[in-house]
C-alpha cells in the first residue's frame, strides 16, 4: 500500500520535531504509523544508518534553529550568561515548550516564566544564574512585542490647542497599543544599559522596578517610571480614561494636580504614547471645573 505524500509529510515533521533519538522515537510511534520503520523504506537511503543519519541533519538544523531564535530574542540574556549555560537553558526551554506555531515569532514568549521556574528549582543545576535574569528577559520580549505591536494615530499638540477649557475634562484619552507597562521585582533597567554597550553588569538590585515600554516609529525604548502618581495614570490611560480622571490620578490641590497631569499628557504625546479614544458623539461626558481637574489653557 503506497503512502501518501501527506502522510509522509506528517511522518517527517513529527520525528524531527521531538528531542529523543530518532529510531526511540520511531519505535514509540509504530502502533500510530505502522509503516515508519524500517526508515530506509521511505528516505531515501541505502541503509537505515543513512537514513537515520540523512534524518538526523534535518532534526539538527531544526533544534538549532529553534536556539538561535531564543538567542536572537533574549539577545542581552545570551551575553549575560555563558555559551555553554545558554545552550543548556535552551535546551530544556525546547523539551518544556515545543515550538506550537509556524511562525517563531512567538516562540520564546514563556522562556521568561520558565527561567524564574528554573532558577528557583535547585534541583535544575541553573542557581548561579542572575535572580533578576527572569525581569531581563521579561523586559526583552516586551520590547519584541511592542514592536510588533499594530500602529495608531498618536494624538497630536495640535489637537489641544484649540480645544475649549470646558472640553478637557471629556477629553478621552488611551495607552497606544505600541506600549507596555511592565512591573519587575528587580531594578534591571540599568542591567539592561550595561549589557547593551558591552559593560560589566551591575551588581543585583532588589528593588522593584516600574518600566514604560513604547515604540515610536520604528524605534523602541523604555524608561522606569518612579513618580507613583504617573504609574498610577499610566495604569488609569491602560483602560481608557477622561482627562479629568487622568488629572485626579495626581494626588495634590486640584491646581496642581491639572498642571502635573498636563505636563505628564506633553511629555507622552512627545513620546507618542497617548492616543484620543473614538467617540461617535464626541459629547462632553463630564462638565471641566478648577474645583475639579482645574485643566489650563494649553496656549498660556
């Protein structure tokens, strides 16, 4: 009975795709593919040796590939560690999580969570690595993902300055979806600027650390964020928000509070962070009071 070339194609991809040696692996699938052994009978080879050997370069270059893309996306974790300990976290980082998507664009996304596993496990061999390796990593792959993340119209300076002082406080405002926000157990933004030029890592600061994560253009960057009341805006924006509830987020006299919140609004439309959320209506939801938001006139 002939096998068909899907058939075939199912039988390659699944012994290539897992880590055991391949002829374990082809024993273990006989019952399910009855035809797959002898191997020489469906690779094209003079002996089964060969045809182990012939499907081993596939298996090989699909492991490596697979590595170099874990090493291509924690880029500044490969540097931290050793060549030899990197392979090693890869290795296993592949048995735990097999790539489930045809696109490695999304497969290093767990290896945070499964280093912080790691280092915490004795057992696993892996305790001389960082304990803020894991909040690295994190911070790697949102950068990855902010980048990948769909664009927006940011809004514009221009779109205030003639806007009047009873329409600020229904201004509606969002995070563009080009931003992240990051809580971190340690301080790994200066780790992160380190690795980045080649320094010497900085010694390990257990101190939590709050990161804005944004793409502007084509470009990424990231700042930690210590000021309480703009995390706490910042988290206010990540859900939509009017500007009056963005102003109440600063936690001063009603004056001051509009006058942070509207210095905090320039700076991340400078960043191109903030986008106006649609409205079909555009109606004033809130009525703009000093006692309020005491919003000022962007042009004095």
């Amino acid at each position: 009975m002939s096998t068909s070339y899907r058939e075939l194609e199912r039988r390659f991809i699944r012994l290539i795709t897992q880590p055991r040696p391949l002829l374990t692996a082809a024993h273990d699938l006989l019952e399910s593919e009855p035809g797959i052994l002898p191997l020489s009978n469906w690779i094209a080879a003079p002996s089964e040796d060969i045809a182990v050997a012939r499907l081993g370069i596939y298996a090989h270059m699909y492991f490596a590939r697979l590595r170099d893309s874990l090493r291509d996306d924690f880029e500044l974790f490969a540097r931290l560690v050793s060549p030899t300990l990197f392979a090693r976290l890869a290795a296993r980082y592949l048995e735990r999580h097999p790539s489930d998507d045809p696109s490695l664009r999304h497969h290093g996304r767990h290896f945070p969570e499964f280093l912080r596993r790691e280092i915490a496990n004795e057992d696993r061999g892996f305790v001389d690595v960082r304990p803020d390796a894991p909040d690295l990593c994190r911070l790697e792959w949102e950068r990855i993902e902010v980048f990948d993340a769909p664009s927006s119209t940011p809004l514009q300076r221009e779109r205030l300055v003639g806007l009047a002082p009873e329409a600020w406080a229904g201004l509606e405002v969002a995070l563009a979806p080009t931003v992240r926000l990051v809580n971190a157990g340690f301080a790994v933004s200066a780790l992160w600027s380190a690795l980045e030029v080649a320094r010497t890592p900085p010694r390990v600061l257990l101190r939590p650390e709050r990161l804005l994560v944004w793409r502007r253009g084509f470009q990424v960057f990231h700042r930690a964020i210590d000021d309480d009341d703009e995390w706490r805006a910042l988290l206010c924006l990540r859900q939509g928000a009017l500007f009056s509830a963005v102003c109440e987020c600063f936690d001063r006299d009603a004056e001051a509070n509009a006058e942070r919140a509207l210095s905090a609004l320039l700076q991340w439309i400078a960043d191109e962070i903030v986008i106006e959320v649609p409205c079909a209506d555009r109606a004033i939801r809130n009525t703009c009071s000093t006692d309020v938001c005491g919003c000022p006139n962007l042009e004095d």
